[in-house]
C-alpha cells in the first residue's frame, strides 16, 4: 500500500491542475484577444531599404526619446505584461506544433507577426521594452521549425530585417542602449537559427539580413557579435550565400576581432573567413587589409580549432603570388613547420557551429577549453591539423 500510495503521488505530480491548465488557456486567450483588439487596419506596406531607412531610423529615435500617448495606454500596458508572461511560462517550450494548444499558439504568433511586426504604425508608436516584448516572444517560437516556415510565409523576415538595420543603426551610431542591445540580441539569434537550416538561407540572404550582420561585426556587446559570426558562418556554408556576402566589405572587422578580441570570437571568426576565402573578393581584401601578419600572429595559439582554421585560410591565399612570397618573407613558413613536428601541447573543445548555434539566447555563449581530451580525440585533431 505504501508503494501504491508513493506512486500515485508521483502520476498526480507529472500530471497539471486542471486550474492551471485552464489558466493557461485563459491566459492566452487573452493575449490573442488584445494581440488583435489593437491595430486591425493598420497593417502597412513593407519599408525599403533605399527610400524608407532615413525616415523610419528618424521616427525610432523619436519615439524611443517620447513617452507613450495617454490614449490607450492601459492596454498596451496589460499586453506588455501579457507578453512578459508568455516568454516566462514558454521558455523552455521548444515544440508549439505539436503542442495542444497549437491552435491557439498559431494565431497568437499570426497576430504578433500581422499586427505588430508588420504593422509600421504600432511599431512607431510602441514604448522599446513593448517591442522587445514581441521579440522575445517571436524568438522562443522560432526554436520550433514549423515557426519558422511560418515566419516566411507571413514575410515577417522581411520585416523583422529592416527593423534590425534601423536598431543596428541607431545602436552603432549613436552609443548603447540596453533595450537596443536585446533587441538587436533577439534578431541576431532569430537569423541564426533561419540560416543553420540550408534552405532557409537564402530567405536570410533575400530579405538582406546579411548586410546587417556583417555591419554588426562592429558592435560592442558579445552577444551581438558571437550571434552574428555564428548566422554569418552557417549562410557562408552555402556558395550562392557566400557569395553574396563576399561582395560586401566584410575581411577589415574580421582582422580586428583576430587581433584584438577574445579566444572564442577568434574562433568564430577563423572560421567564418576559412569559408569566405573559397570567394576571389574575400582573399582580396585579405590582401588590401594586409591581413597576412595578423593571420601569422595567430599560429602561436595553442588552440587545435583555431590553428585548424587559420593554416586553411593561408593556404587559401596563398594562391596567390604575391601574398605567398609575404607570407615567406613574414616567417609563416618556419611557424608552419614548427606545428608540424608536433611539439607543442595543444587545447581543444567539442563545440561546433552548431552546438553554439543552440546556446539559449538569453544568456552567454561560452567556450568552455579541455587539455585533456581522450587520446585518440586529441591524435584525431592533431592530425587533422598536420594534414
């Protein structure tokens, strides 16, 4: 008996209070309900980029420096906060679609996608911590890839593509503001994970999504950055993506973050110009920037991936004769040599583009460094890097 008693606490713990199941439900409904109630006939054209940018990131500068209009301001206030308490109770959700509730998550995101994202009007008119309100919300759908391709078929990428230029504007030119910064953090990641899946990139690349990534190379917060070095890494896996990202003046932020920044943007960033460098404009700029010092500079890490990507672009660019008598004439053959005989002792991690491409977006993506892989692990690297 008392193992039946024990076992029927344990079902009755897995299982939801209908009360809470039918507060769920009443929550949502409710967030449709406002989600809809506002802004009905107010859905507007999209906003090109050559004849709109000027006037939209000069209307956002203004609303974000002017206080909500009294009129309506305790619905949208009861949405925000309705908004803040889906992104709580979902946050771990990663399946909407075969949710039970699917129906009603549907048009929940529909309403967040027609009446609010596309909608100019709102979005000019919404207080910024309303508007990163929608974000996040539009972000923990998107982890669910039936979202995704509603994403597209609602064109909500081409919107979402001109408000991150308009943020990303505004926050490179005129200094951070943590609002923008999130903002800017939630639509990095949502082109993440659009571009880790190959026939949605060139939804990414169509919507010109690429520009502002590689425009964001400059941004000062790490999560922008690392969001997107690892959207820009997954697009460049696919030559038409590649090259279309070659064609923009990407090779002179690389080099810096090289230089200048952290082991795991270095990484990153190794990576992403290995791939850009099968592009003739790509290993160009490696040239015009004077790129191949830094790229020497970087054969001194002792991190196997690191190491990995650097020798390949060099071997990329030396293609070319020129660039291959500076690497001579830098010392890059002596450094190559000295990793060939194997003698120093190298660090490693399993991460990949992809594993860090699924770190959660509200937090930090962290590369956590092992010297102590298993032996055939660290031979398996080592030789891959001899090769």
């Amino acid at each position: 008996m008392p193992d039946q008693d024990k076992k029927l606490k344990s079902t009755e713990k897995g299982k939801k209070p209908p009360e809470t199941s039918m507060r769920d439900y009443s929550d949502l409904k409710r967030l449709q309900s406002l989600l809809n109630a506002q802004s009905r006939n107010q859905q507007l054209p999209a906003i090109h980029f050559e004849t709109g940018q000027t006037s939209v990131r000069r209307a956002w500068q203004n609303v974000r420096s002017s206080e909500q209009k009294p009129h309506g301001q305790w619905q949208e206030s009861t949405e925000a906060v309705e908004l803040e308490n889906f992104s709580v109770t979902y946050k771990n959700e990663r399946n909407f679609s075969k949710h039970p509730k699917h129906k009603l998550f549907q048009e929940i995101f529909t309403a967040l996608i027609k009446n609010r994202l596309s909608c100019r009007e709102w979005v000019n008119q919404a207080p910024s911590i309303h508007f990163l309100r929608v974000l996040i919300c539009l972000r923990l759908f998107i982890r669910d890839p039936w979202y995704q391709e509603m994403l597209h078929c609602l064109r909500g990428i081409e919107n979402l593509a001109q408000y991150m230029e308009t943020i990303a504007n505004v926050y490179l030119d005129y200094g951070e503001e943590q609002h923008n910064v999130d903002q800017l953090v939630n639509m990095t990641y949502i082109f993440q994970k659009l571009a880790a899946v190959k026939d949605q990139r060139k939804w990414v690349i169509a919507s010109g999504a690429h520009k502002t990534l590689v425009h964001l190379l400059s941004a000062r917060d790490s999560s922008v950055l690392l969001r997107s070095l690892l959207a820009l890494t997954s697009l460049a896996e696919s030559p038409e993506c590649r090259e279309k990202i070659s064609e923009l003046t990407i090779v002179a932020n690389l080099l810096v973050i090289l230089h200048e920044y952290d082991l795991l943007s270095k990484r990153l960033t190794a990576e992403l110009l290995r791939l850009l460098c099968a592009e003739s404009p790509v290993k160009e700029q490696v040239k015009m920037y004077e790129g191949v010092p830094v790229l020497l500079s970087l054969l001194h890490s002792d991190h196997i991936k690191l190491l990995w990507s650097v020798v390949w672009i060099l071997v990329q660019v030396c293609e070319d004769p020129e660039t291959s008598v500076e690497i001579r004439i830098w010392g890059g053959i002596k450094q190559l040599l000295h990793i060939l005989q194997g003698e120093r002792n190298l660090v490693s991690d399993r991460s990949s583009v992809g594993s860090l491409s699924s770190a959660n977006a509200a937090g930090r993506i962290h590369l956590h460094l092992s010297d102590d892989l298993g032996p055939d692990e660290m031979q398996e690297n080592t030789l891959s890097l001899q090769a």
